[in-house]
C-alpha cells in the first residue's frame, strides 16, 4: 500500500502589528500557530479521508479492527476485550487513545480533544502505524488573503508534510464505548 505525504495546514488571522512586536509575534507562532498544526495533526491521524489530499487516518484503513462494548461490561472489561482482539493480531498494543474525559489503566493514554467521546483505539503504536515527519512545520505571512487589506489584518500559515504508514492495520481496534447497565 502506498503511504502519501499529505500537509496539515492551520491558518489565523492577526492585526497587522503583531509583526512588528517580536516577544509577542514568537509567542503568537509557537503557541497558537504551531499548537493548531498539532491539534489539526491529532485530528486528521484520526479523521482524515484520504483522497489524495489529505492522510488516510486510523478510522480510515482498511483492516482496521472494530469494537462494540457490550451493556453488561464495565468500561474496564470493554478495553480488556479491545486489548485481546488486538492481541490476538501478534502486537502487544502499546497505548490507547481517549477523549480526555476517559480514564484508563495499564497503556499509555493519548488524551485528545480529536477523539469523540464514544470512541476510542487501541494499538501498536510504533510496529502497527508509524508516522514520518517529511518537514517541520513553516509559518508564512500573507496581506493578500480576501478583505486583509482593508481590515489591516494579515493570516498566518502554518503547515508541516506528514505521512502516516500503517503497515499492520489488523493491529489496532477502534472501540465504540457502551454505557453498562450495572
């Protein structure tokens, strides 16, 4: 299967000051614009719909594995199940990624607003998936985008090349969380 670099992109707008205050124009590229490239990232590994643009995230992938609680388990004996499913793929899972509103045991977690409440995954972070870094994320300022001129505004861009491999899709489950009747 064929891996694509995709880019992840993340745009704001400012007043056209900010560039000339530099403490603040560093603290506006590495807070907001580098961190909403890092969020986005998040977001697509697990969203993305992989038309050549954009990745083919986690959800995406063929021969990814699926789970659905069961009522009469507990949300421990749900992630147990998971766990067994993906090892039952010969990879130790090496982590679990949750909606920060969830707490679990045992593997690593992954907190992110990027996962739905009613979801979560479990792999081999590592052997299952790997995600290749092709370029840093670069910050480029524009005047020319829509009505910035009249506004005095400009946008920053920031954006970074990714490609996510996952050479053992078998080796992750996602995980549809059942509200126990107990």
């Amino acid at each position: 299967m064929v891996y694509p670099a995709s880019e992840i992109a993340h745009l704001l707008d400012a007043h056209k000051n900010v560039l000339s205050d530099e403490p603040r124009l560093k603290t506006f590229i590495n807070s907001r614009m580098i961190e909403g490239v890092k969020y986005q990232e998040d977001w697509d590994l697990l969203h993305s719909v992989g038309d050549g643009q954009y990745l083919t995230d986690i959800f995406n992938t063929p021969g990814v594995q699926q789970y659905t609680g069961l009522n009469a388990d507990q949300f421990s004996v749900q992630i147990r199940r998971t766990i067994t499913r993906a090892l039952l793929a010969e990879y130790d899972p090496t982590g679990i990624v949750l909606s920060p509103s969830k707490r679990v045991w045992r593997l690593d977690v992954v907190e992110t607003t990027a996962m739905a409440d009613n979801n979560f995954l479990i792999g081999a972070f590592g052997l299952g998936a790997q995600l290749h870094d092709r370029e840093n994320v670069s910050v480029t300022v524009s005047s020319e985008n829509a009505d910035n001129f009249e506004k005095g505004l400009i946008t920053f861009r920031a954006d970074e090349r990714v490609a996510l491999e996952v050479p053992r899709p078998e080796s992750f489950v996602i995980g549809t969380w059942t509200d126990p009747t107990q």
